[in-house]
C-alpha cells in the first residue's frame, strides 16, 4: 500500500456562498489546510451548490458565489493538486447515491434530527420541502461516495453524521459491504463573532471579509461594539467582553498580554484599541489577499481548477457507484 493510499479520506465542503468572511477562515477553512498539510488525510472539497437549492430555489448566483468562494479558498492555502475541489451538480453519482440512500431512512429519523430543528427555526421555515427534509441524506451521500472514513465537524453537525453512519451500515448490511462507517472528529471549530458581537453573517453585513482592503478594514473596526461602561479614555476597561480584545487574541497574540492590562489600567482607549486590531488583522490579511487578487482576474484558471477536480474526484465516484451496482445486482 502505498503512502497516498494509507491517508484516511475527508469530504469537507461548503454551500457556494461568494465571498468568505474571517468566521469562515477560523471556523473551517484554517483547519481545512491543516488536515491537508498534516499528511495524514486525502481531502476532499465539495462546492455544494445542490446543497444551496434546499433553503433558496434561486439558482441564477450560484456560478459567480462559486468562483469567489473558491478564489478564498486557493488564497488562504487549499492547494487542489493535493485536495481535489468540485462541484456536487457536475457529478451526477452525488444525486444517484442520494435516491438510493432515501430508500434506507424514514421520513420520522429524518424529523428527529436537531440540526435540521434548529436551521427551521432560525430560518422561520414553516413549510419544509421535501428536498430541504433529506438534506442530511444527501450530505450522507457526499460523503460515502468518496468513501469518506472521517468527518471533521463541529458539535452541533454531529447529528448529520450519524445519520450518515446509519445509512453506511444499513446498506452494508441489506446490499454487502461497500462504505466505511466514517467517524466524526469533533473539532473545536471556534466561533469568531461579528462586529455587533452576534453570529457573523454576511446578511446581517456584520463581517470583515478575507478580500476587503485596509481602508474597509479600518472603518469596519471603528463600528465593532466594545466594553459599554468603557466610555472615556482613562475608564478601566473589560477585555474579557470586549469584541475587539477577541479579535486581537486570534489576529495580534503577540500585543495580547499589553493591551489587556492597558484596557484594564485604562491606559488605552477604544479608538487606539480598535486601530491596533485593524492593523493586525490587515497585516494577517495582506498574503491571503495578494493570492486572492490573482485569481479574482483570473477566474477561467479557477475555473479550470474546478473541471480538474472534477475529473479526479469523478473517478472515484464512478469506482464506488460501480461496486454499489455490482452489490445490489443492478446491471
């Protein structure tokens, strides 16, 4: 067996939403070029534009949302010689394995699951779409078409994958072993705020995204909410609350330990603090955005990049549709 092949496989993906924001850099794609550079994994990247389709019908955005996102994702280090990246909707096995795997789950499992509770409420769904209710048996099929062995999500994912590891060991079991029973590695994937300090959310306009520039940067800070009794210079401040001090512990670690005793000496005031932190996250940003601006004008590279992944990842999915065929006596 060679080296390749001792890598345990990893399907991580994102609906194609365009630009990527500093949330989705801490949360996923930081440890997405960790896993890839370890050497222990083969990554797998999915643009899961069908995914997209469940919650907004709306299609006409998808390409562009796709190739912004994916100008993000080669700028902060997803390297796609090593992981392939594509597009669910351009491999037409993800929708196959999906209408077989419906076959294996009932319509109550499905109900039950608390993720799925969660995004209705927070999305004020009244009327689910049959499409939106089998979402985590599509999610099941992405993952098991690349025989995906271990699944880095945070807690409140979990759920989604167990029903993926349900539905690998009702098949095995009905057709013949064909899928690992992948494991969840639950992963701290921290949650950055937003500049009001709720869920960073580009629909809320409340982000600092990986391409803005260092003016937006800067004017963006000076609305980020700090410490509400800090009001003069010489007040003593509360860095433990603050939105910026969260911000300088992820982006400025080397100026932590000084800005929090000055914040709580009040010897630094907001406007100064708020300053410093743009800098940080500008000087953070600056590699990330030159990559970026590269392939911002050449987005038929980036789109070439796709076709190629697509190719590679095709060849796998074919490999498994073939022996799910040969199990189930289809052909």
């Amino acid at each position: 067996m060679t080296k390749e092949n001792k890598k345990k496989r990893i399907l991580s993906g994102m609906r194609p939403t365009g630009k990527m924001h500093l949330g989705n850099f801490v949360g996923a794609l930081e440890n997405w070029v960790e896993l890839q550079n370890s050497n222990k994994y083969k990554n797998y990247h999915l643009i899961a534009d069908y995914h997209v389709l469940t919650t907004n019908t709306d299609s006409s955005d998808i390409l562009d949302n796709t190739l912004d996102m994916i100008s993000d994702w080669l700028a902060v280090g997803i390297d796609p010689e090593k992981s392939p990246i594509f597009r669910q909707s351009q491999i037409k096995e993800h929708s196959e394995l999906h209408l077989i795997f419906s076959m294996l789950i009932t319509t109550a499992r499905l109900e039950r699951n608390p993720t799925l509770k969660e995004q209705l409420q927070d999305l004020k769904v009244e009327n689910i779409t049959y499409g939106h209710l089998g979402y985590p048996v599509l999610q099941a099929a992405d993952i098991l078409l690349y025989r995906g062995e271990v699944v880095p999500v945070g807690e409140d994912q979990a759920p989604h994958v167990e029903i993926t590891r349900e539905i690998a060991r009702k098949f095995n079991k009905t057709y013949g072993k064909v899928f690992p029973v992948p494991k969840t590695k639950l992963t701290n994937f921290a949650r950055l705020p937003g500049l009001d300090r709720k869920k960073m959310s580009k629909s809320v306009g409340n982000t600092i995204l990986i391409s803005d520039k260092k003016k937006e940067i800067e004017k963006k800070m000076m609305k980020a909410i700090t410490d509400p009794k800090k009001i003069r210079l010489h007040d003593p401040g509360r860095p433990e609350i603050c939105l910026v001090f969260t911000y300088h512990q992820k982006f400025n670690p080397e100026e932590e330990r000084e800005i929090k005793k000055n914040c709580k000496s009040g010897a630094l005031g907001c406007v100064e603090c708020k300053k410093r932190c743009a800098a940080a996250i500008n000087d953070f940003l600056a590699p990330f955005r030159e990559k970026r601006n590269y392939y911002s004008k050449n987005k038929d590279e980036v789109l070439d990049i796709i076709k190629d992944g697509e190719k590679r990842a095709q060849k796998v999915a074919l490999e498994t549709m073939k022996r799910v065929h040969e199990v189930m006596k289809l052909g």
